[in-house]
C-alpha cells in the first residue's frame, strides 16, 4: 500500500496485516511459529538449561503478588503455590496469624469457558471490602466484583469496562463508602473508539450496578477541553486525604492535574479546580496530599527533578516551596510520605541507587546494607512512620 501525504509517497509494506481475522494473515502466522519452534529446538542443551531454570525457580514454595498492608498491619495479597495455575486472593489476620483464602478466580463464572484471572485488587480503608479486578483470554479491560472480606460473600455487583491494573487503580472515599476507577464506555479492543472517552465514575456500595455516576470527564467538565482520547483519572492516596486529584493522563511525564474536595464527592455538586499544567512539569501522578500541602516532583528548575510542596488552600506552582535537591550526577526517581518524614530514592545513571531522609528540612542519606541498582519504597499511611524498602 502506498500512499500520498502533503505530496510525498509513504509506503506501507505491512497494512495487510492490520486485518489480524485475515485467514492468509492466519496461516502466515502459524507457519512463522513453526518455523520459529524449528529452529529454537535445534539449539544444543536447550532442553537441559530449561529444565535447570525450572529447578531454580522450583525452589520457591509460593509466588506473591499485590501485596496491600493496612493500618491495622493485615494483609491482602495474590499468592500462587507451585504446581498451582492462577494466583488466589489471600487475607492475613496479624493479630491471629492466620491467612485465609478469599477468592479463588477459577469458580468466577464456571459456566462458561473462559477462565478468569486476578490482575488487580484493593481493599477499603476499613478491611470491611476488597474490589478484584477480573479478566480472561489475555484482555486489559476487567470486570470489578466486590468481596465482603470477613465473610467471603461476593456482592451481587458486576462493574464492566474497567482497567485499574494500568489507569491509577481503584480509589476508596475515606470513609469507605464507595470508590471512583476509569470507565471505558467501549471495551472492543477491534472498535475505533476503544480506549476512547474514558470517565472516572463513582460506584457506591449498595447502589445499581447499572447506574454510572460520572464524576469527570468530557462527559461532565467539557469546559476543561477533555478530548476523546485522554484518561481523566481520579486518585485518592490516603485515608487522610480531604482532596480528590484528577489527572489528564497519558504517556508523557507531565500532565495537567485538577483537585476537589472529597466531602462534595457525593453531593451531586463536585467543583473541580484547576491544579497545574503540562507546562509546570509536574511529574505525572506521583503527587502526594497530606493535609492541605500537596507534595510532588518537578523538573521545572531542575533536569534532574526537584521535591516541592504547594499548599492546596492557594496553590501557586510557579512558586513553591523546594523540599530536596539531588546531588548533580543523580536523578529522583520517586518519594513517599510518612509520619515524621519524607523520604526520597535517586539513582545514578541508572546503575546506583540512593535513599535518603529528610526531617524538618534537613536531608540525611541512609546507608543501605548493600549497594543497589533500584530502590522501591513502600508505605504504610500519612499516620505511620513505617516505612519498606526493597533493593
């Protein structure tokens, strides 16, 4: 296929492969998969070395995945047991060290063919629910199911068209009334309009299934110039937080960020604000609120990033207050919040990492027991000092 483009020529040797129902395009694809397999099988000691790799790997017991600690230090978590297929949804009770299955994805519709794995889950704020994220045959767009967590009951609650695994997950209200997730009106990834004018909605616990309350989005907030093709997703980080934060989503770094306050969630009257712009540099949803400051990262004034803070009762990001500033050679990569502190890990061409504290303005590196080539921070909550630190 060649076409004509402002009066030049662009050829398009793959356009016939666009059509991925085509049978020829089929049939190619399967004698390329045979050919492939032919070749990879005459390689010397394949065998033997896939065979070491799974005794390596055999020596685990179990897998985890999703890991979520709450206040009350339990746990939820994916868990898988070697020889088993699909990771199970698992509850920890600290207090009696007991862990418990909730949810096993194979009975999820039994009546049909498909099988149905967990790609994501979050419980409330109060460990009265956990939201799972469902799908089958390899597709992005789930279904949410709602588990009341003491007595393993499945509401009678089907959410369709969601995607929390990739778009800012699930966001319980504080009070754990309900939660807000991006909505995709069309879940047909063969449709021109798939992945196309997503809305962040608002499920309340108790209400229809089939009532979607819109909450932001070209649907809502068309004076916000909300095209079809970005993701209006909402975050609520902590169980503290008086603001909800809408961010423009997309695959570049800097987004454009709105906030509202919580408490007007439900009213029917949710006033929106604008945040920042693309053009502040604001890194995309990193941002964290505790009180009325909300904390973040910019590369405004720095190639290397910036921590910053702006106070949300008048928020001015065209001035605002710096927290940190990394050495020259290394980068900030991310930061949490805790209690009492603020910590932040940078790396350094990409190879050496660095965590580091700062308390009261003053910033302190940690030693760490081994060197690192990244660093992954885990919090509890804003009322925690607790914090995890994986190299």
């Amino acid at each position: 296929m060649v076409e004509s483009y402002f009066g030049k020529k662009i050829a398009d040797p793959y356009r016939n492969m666009e059509n991925i129902k085509d049978s020829t395009l089929i049939t190619w694809y399967k004698k390329q998969t045979d050919y492939s397999i032919s070749i990879l099988d005459k390689i010397p000691n394949r065998d033997l070395l896939i065979d070491k790799l799974y005794e390596i790997d055999n020596r685990k017991s179990f897998y985890i995945r999703g890991n979520y600690t709450t206040e009350s230090n339990n746990r939820f978590y994916r868990k898988k047991n070697i020889g088993e297929q699909y990771y199970k949804l698992y509850y920890y009770d600290s207090k009696t060290n007991e862990e418990q299955i909730l949810f096993d994805p194979i009975i999820y519709k039994k009546e049909t063919e498909e099988v149905y794995t967990i790609n994501y889950s979050k419980p409330s704020w109060d460990e009265k629910y956990v939201v799972v994220s469902l799908s089958h045959s390899g597709k992005e767009i789930s279904d949410l199911i709602i588990i009341e967590t003491h007595t393993k009951r499945v509401l009678p609650v089907n959410l369709k068209n969601a995607w929390p695994n990739s778009f800012l997950g699930i966001n319980w209200l504080p009070d754990s009334s309900g939660f807000t997730y991006l909505y995709f009106p069309n879940s047909d990834s063969s449709e021109k309009d798939f992945k196309r004018n997503t809305q962040s909605v608002l499920y309340t616990i108790g209400q229809d299934p089939n009532t979607i309350n819109y909450i932001f989005g070209n649907k809502t907030h068309s004076e916000y110039n909300i095209t079809p093709i970005d993701y209006p997703s909402t975050k609520i980080k902590n169980v503290t937080d008086k603001y909800i934060i809408a961010y423009m989503a997309g695959v570049n770094n800097f987004w454009d960020a709105y906030y509202a306050k919580i408490e007007d969630i439900k009213s029917g009257k949710l006033n929106w604000y604008s945040l920042y712009k693309e053009k502040h540099k604001i890194k995309s949803s990193y941002g964290i609120v505790k009180d009325d400051d909300y904390y973040f990262i910019t590369s405004k004034n720095s190639k290397n990033y910036e921590i910053a803070s702006t106070s949300l009762l008048n928020p001015n990001f065209d001035k605002t207050n710096i927290i940190f500033t990394p050495p020259n050679d290394e980068v900030i990569k991310t930061f949490r919040v805790t209690k009492n502190a603020l910590y932040v890990t940078t790396s350094r061409l990409g190879i050496e990492a660095f965590l580091y504290e700062i308390i009261d303005g003053e910033a302190t590196q940690i030693q760490l027991p081994k060197s690192s080539g990244r660093i992954t921070l885990t919090s509890r909550s804003l009322t925690s000092n607790d914090i995890w630190v994986s190299l």
